[in-house]
C-alpha cells in the first residue's frame, strides 16, 4: 500500500458519522429538521443499517415514554 492510499484511507474513516453524528441525525430527522448537507453526509458516508437501527431504538423509547406519561396522568 502507498503512501497516498493510506491518506485516502484515513480521509474517508474521517468521514464516517461518529455516534454523536448519528444520535443528532436520528433526532434531527424524527422531528424533521435534518439539514440537507447533514442528509447528503448521512447518505455518502453512513450504514444504512446503523441509521435504521437507531430509528426503530428511538421509536421504542418514544413510544415507551408516551406510554408510560399516559399511565402516569390517567388513572
């Protein structure tokens, strides 16, 4: 391997979303306020299996949390 394909590598490990990128995208597109250069970044250099296993555990503690605040007020 060369030198210039050690930095080419090293750029796109950059590049891929760090967990804090992928919880502030998983938020961002829950209430719908994802910007398109974050979009376009999610889309180039993230796993689309990582983004969908994010989004099914937020829809689980969303929908836990309503659960649990409707149990809480009603009776």
């Amino acid at each position: 391997m060369n030198e210039q394909s050690k930095s080419e590598q090293l750029v796109e490990e950059e590049k891929k979303p760090k967990t804090t990128d992928l919880l502030k995208s998983t938020l961002s597109a829950a209430i719908g306020v994802q910007s398109n250069a974050n979009r376009e970044r999610d889309f180039k250099h993230g796993n689309i299996k990582t983004f969908v296993f994010a989004g099914i555990i937020f829809t689980v503690i969303f929908i836990g949390t309503v659960i649990t605040i409707v149990n809480m007020v009603l009776p």
